[in-house]
C-alpha cells in the first residue's frame, strides 16, 4: 500500500509526539501541545476547589526554605522559598544548592499518584516553590542536571494565583523571542523530550498585586549520590 503524502506527515507527526515515556491513550486526549514532543499543558487538571485545598496543606505542610546563591562573591537570597521532598535519601542539587528528600507531605503524597497516572511515569521527588508576592520570580534556566537523566519528564503543577510562565530557545537562529503560557490555579505544565536541552523557562515578576502562588514540579532523579 502506497501512502499519500499528507498521510504520511500525519502519521509522522503522531508518532514524533508521542513520546515512549509517557502514555498517548490519556495523556495526548486532554493535554494542549505547545512544543511537539516536548512541551504539554492541561489548563484544568484540578478543579479549583480542589487545587485551592491543596494549596493551603502546602502553605502548612511543607518544609519552606530561604535559601541563598552566591554570585560574584556576594550572597543573595533566591525570590521565592523552596523546598525539596520525595522518597527519602533522595539528593538533588542545583546552583550550588544541594537539597535531600526525607518523605512526602500528605497532601502532596495524596496528588502524586493522579499524575502519575495520568502520564505513565514514576516520580520519586518534588521541588517546591512558593511565590509569595509579585516580586518573587525564578530566572532563566533549564532542569538539565545529570541526575535527571536525557530527557527528563518534568511535571508542573500550578497552585494559586495565575503567574506568566516563559520559554525561549537557547540558540537564538530557532526562535528570536520568547513564548508564553499563563499558568492558573489546578494548571499542569509537562516538560518532555528535548526541552531541556533546547529551551530555557523563567517565572516572570510582576508588578501587579497579586496572591501568592505554590509551584510543584514532580520529577524522577536517576542517581543519587
């Protein structure tokens, strides 16, 4: 049997997509492709009940953090606070912070596994963070620490108020500006495939009043030290 060509892209593009890491049958069905196999958004994975009772266990639950980075020799603290958790004696660092799981909050313990399902993929950690006012922000970065493997699979889950989320790409002949995507309370951002490699994301400021906002992005480290 011959294939027409416009058959053929299709089917290409299908299976470009479908990343073998995450499970097409659910997954594909309600997420929106932003970056074909590599970024994914479900605006409205928790409802906003739910996602606002979340939020409040974490304000409570969690372990938050001021934590510092040093640059040109002076220390500064990161505007936001996090913190790390997940299967226990699990490390993870990251611009010179080093961090160790010791167990799961319940509240978020109690959501992991709906992602989980949803995606077809194991997380055994969770980096937090909490954006408590409009100042606070996370800079232009990628996730593509070694202990997260290739092509890691990041997922975001955004709880509380709405924040813009930002990416562009590293090599400047691919895209000549950056990309945006409003992450409201119950969204869910996946990071996939090449993303890492390709692109950088930032959690913008703003001026604007606004309430704060609980950031969880669930992720699997493949060694520990």
């Amino acid at each position: 049997m011959i294939l027409s060509s416009s058959l053929y892209v299709i089917i290409a593009t299908e299976i470009f997509i479908m990343e073998p890491n995450i499970r097409p049958s659910t997954f594909f069905q309600k997420a929106k492709c932003l970056l074909p196999g590599e970024l994914y958004f479900i605006p409205d994975f928790l409802s906003a009940h739910k996602a606002l009772r979340l939020y409040n266990q974490c304000v409570n639950e969690v372990s938050w953090k001021q934590t510092w980075i040093t640059i040109y020799g002076k220390s500064h603290p990161v505007p936001r606070l996090v913190s790390w958790a997940g299967d226990k004696g699990v490390h993870y660092s990251y611009s010179g912070q080093k961090f160790c799981a010791d167990g799961w909050p319940p509240g978020i313990k109690e959501v992991k596994p709906d992602i989980e399902g949803l995606l077809g993929v194991s997380f055994n950690s969770v980096l937090a963070n909490y954006y408590e006012e409009g100042k606070h922000h996370m800079g232009w970065h990628s996730d593509n620490e070694p202990e997260l493997g290739d092509q890691p699979v990041i997922a975001s889950l955004s709880l509380g108020a709405t924040r813009r989320f930002l990416y562009r790409a590293k090599l400047k002949s691919r895209e000549s500006s950056s990309n945006k995507v409003d992450l409201h309370n119950g969204s869910l951002l996946v990071m996939t495939g090449d993303f890492q490699k390709v692109w950088q994301h930032r959690v913008s400021p703003t001026k604007r009043p606004v309430e704060g906002r609980i950031n969880l992005t669930f992720r699997s480290v493949l060694k520990t030290p």
